[in-house]
C-alpha cells in the first residue's frame, strides 16, 4: 500500500445546518477538513452529562447503528468537537440576538 502524509487534520469549516429548540438533538452540523473533504450529519446530542458529537450513522438490523465516517483518535474527536461546539455557540449567540432584535422591531411597529 503506498501511502503518503499529508498536512495534520485541520477543520476549516463548521456550518451548522438546523438547531432544535426541543429535545435532546440540539443540531445537525457538517464539518470541512482541510478545505478537502466534509462530513455531513453530525448530530450535537444533549446527554446526562452534557452535549456530545455523534458521527454520522446508518441503522444496521433492528437496533444496531454503526458509523458511516468517524476519528479514530481522541485528539481528532476533540479537535472536531471542539470547533463544533464553539461554531453551535456562535450560532446559539446570533440567534438570541435575532430574537431580541425582532422583539424590539415588533415593539416599534406596533
């Protein structure tokens, strides 16, 4: 097999792609890597311990999932977690102010 190195794992982009106000899916993001290669459906989930990532999956039988796409070292799945995590505050921020701004707007208006 002939392998060649290429640039260490950088995620170039985070864009989330719909927030849920209810229950436990908080978001569905899609993460870039190295301005080369995107992974979709990445879910932010509300757990008993907090927020976590889960990769993309597909149903394998009854009850089982298994990952379509995953890192397979803690140091890429905090660096992926991290970047998706502060882009989910970001948009968490912008959406509190848009709210605000549209309850003001609608005080003017009436």
């Amino acid at each position: 097999m002939n392998t060649e190195r290429v640039n260490d794992v950088q995620v170039t982009d985070v864009r989330i792609r719909k927030v849920y106000e209810e229950g436990k899916m908080k978001a569905i993001v899609s993460v870039t890597f190295n301005n080369q290669f995107v992974v979709h459906d990445i879910k932010i989930i509300e757990g008993e311990n907090g927020l976590f990532i889960a990769m993309p999956s597909r149903k394998i039988g009854e009850t089982e999932f298994r990952d379509i796409a995953h890192p397979i070292n803690s140091e890429t799945r905090d660096l992926i977690q991290d970047a998706i995590f502060s882009s989910y505050e970001k948009e968490l921020e912008l959406l509190k102010l848009q709210e605000s701004s549209d309850l003001v707007l609608d005080g003017i208006v009436e």
